[in-house]
C-alpha cells in the first residue's frame, strides 16, 4: 500500500505541472509529503525513472513550498518573532493624549461636564446672556412699534413668540460659552483655576473620584470625550455638550493630589502642635 500510494503520488506531482513551470503547493501538502517520508525531487530524478526520459531540461517543473518543512530560522529570530507577535496581540491604551491649544492663560479642563460650566459661572455671564436673550424679541417689537407689518395681533404674537424663543437659546448659549472659554484658557480665568483647585484637592481628601463616577467603560469614555472635546469652539454651529463623566480632560491631575498632599501633612502638623512651616 505504501508503495502504491507512493507511486500515486509521484505521477501526480509529475503530470500536475506539465502547464507550467512553477508550483506553489499548500502547507497542509507539503506536511503530508513529509511525514510520509517522500521527497518528491528524489522521486522524480532517481536514476533511471522512465518519466525524466526523453524530457528536457526547460520541461522539468521547479518545485517550490509555501511553507519549507525544515526552518533553518535560528532561535534568535524565533524569539523575535514571538515577541512581536506577542506585542501586535496585546490590547493598547483605550485612551489618547490629546492636544493642548496654545492659549494664553493656563487650561483647566479641555472637556468639562455641563454642571460644572453652568456651577463655575460668573455673575457677568449671567448680564450677557440675559441682555442677548432679550434683544431678539426687542428689536422686533421695535420694529412693529416704528414700522408696523399690519398682519394683526395673531401674527405678531407668533411672531415674538417665536423671536423669544431664538432669543432663549441664543442668550444661554451665549452664556454657556463664555463660561466654558475659560475652562480652555481662552480668557481670564484666575478665579477658575482656584475654584478648580479647591474643587479637585477637597475630593482628593474624600477619597472621591476627581470628575466623578462613571458607568461606562474606559473605552466609551474616551469616545465621549472626543466627540465633545472643544465642542465649544464650534457652538454657534451646532451646540454640543458633555453630559458624561470620564477621566480625559487634558491637564494633569498630579497636581490635584500633590496640593493634597501637602494639605494633609499641614493639617496633621497643626493637630500635633508642630509647625506646618517647617
């Protein structure tokens, strides 16, 4: 049996390439021919084989393998090649560090939360967005006041309703975007940068997640952060804003932690009678 199946197998690597020159033969293949112990070269130049007869040396097929049964790969190389398959399989960051814009006061936070626009508000933010808010249905009731359009009470009342209502959404973004100007550095923000301090280094004390707790993965995070990430810059187009608490908000929070720190020994100096100075 096994000496037919050899002699199978030799006709069929003979005749198969009879169109073409060159052969390339799968690896389960070549596996087999090898663990059967056949060389099919040897086979096929054994001397005095009626099939190499009368063939000339172009018609002779040149074997090549997609895979070679013996690697002469060094063990060198196979630790190389591990490695970087080991490198190419492990999972990366599911964050990235994002860009910081040149501004010229310090930046607080690249993507801060809704809440915490509308908290670190100034009174001033609160003037402007309300005089913005108010200007859109003054000026039309001005305009029927000194130009009438003469549609009736029913027409003008749609219309200043409607005017009020562009002019709520203007006024708030308006104000929206004055508060979050300074959390990018974009204005001034000295008054921010201490709330901002105060805020993160009291959680820190707590033992309080600093922007809060989240329920989605680091992974989802770092998409919402992306898509709001100074959305604010953009927000007379298409108002956008961060409803989700994540981690990535572009500064670094060593210093949140250093401040605590160092709060934390002064207080434990003061409880002991020492001197927080020293």
């Amino acid at each position: 049996m096994v000496g037919a199946s050899r002699v199978k197998l030799c006709k069929w690597l003979w005749l198969a390439p009879q169109r073409t020159s060159h052969i390339e033969f799968p690896p389960r293949l070549v596996d087999m021919i090898f663990a059967s112990g056949i060389n099919p070269l040897l086979e096929l130049q054994r001397p005095g084989s009626s099939k190499l007869q009368g063939t000339s040396q172009s018609r002779r097929p040149q074997f090549a393998c997609l895979r070679p049964p013996c690697s002469t790969t060094t063990t060198t190389e196979i630790a190389g090649q591990a490695q970087s398959v080991k490198m190419s399989t492990t999972p990366g960051n599911t964050y990235t560090i994002s860009k910081q814009i040149k501004t010229e006061y310090p930046l607080i936070d690249n993507d801060p939360h809704f809440k915490r626009v509308i908290r670190y508000a100034r009174p001033s933010d609160y003037v402007h967005g309300i005089v913005a808010a108010a200007a859109g249905p003054s000026l039309l009731y001005a305009m029927e006041r000194f130009a009438p359009s003469y549609v009736g009470k029913g027409g003008v009342a749609q219309t200043m309703r409607l005017g009020g209502a562009m002019g709520l959404c203007g006024g708030f973004i308006y104000f929206y975007q004055r508060s979050i100007l300074r959390f990018y550095g974009m204005s001034e923000n000295a008054r921010e940068v201490q709330m901002d301090m105060r805020e993160m280094v009291d959680k820190v004390k707590r033992g309080e997640p600093i922007y809060g707790e989240s329920q989605l993965t680091p992974a989802m995070q770092g998409v919402a952060a992306r898509q709001s990430r100074y959305s604010a810059l953009f927000m007379a187009v298409l108002p956008w804003f961060n409803f989700v608490n994540h981690s990535q908000h572009g500064v670094d929070t060593a210093k949140y932690y250093r401040q605590a720190e160092r709060e934390l020994e002064a207080e434990r100096l003061a409880r002991e009678g020492g001197n927080p100075s020293q």
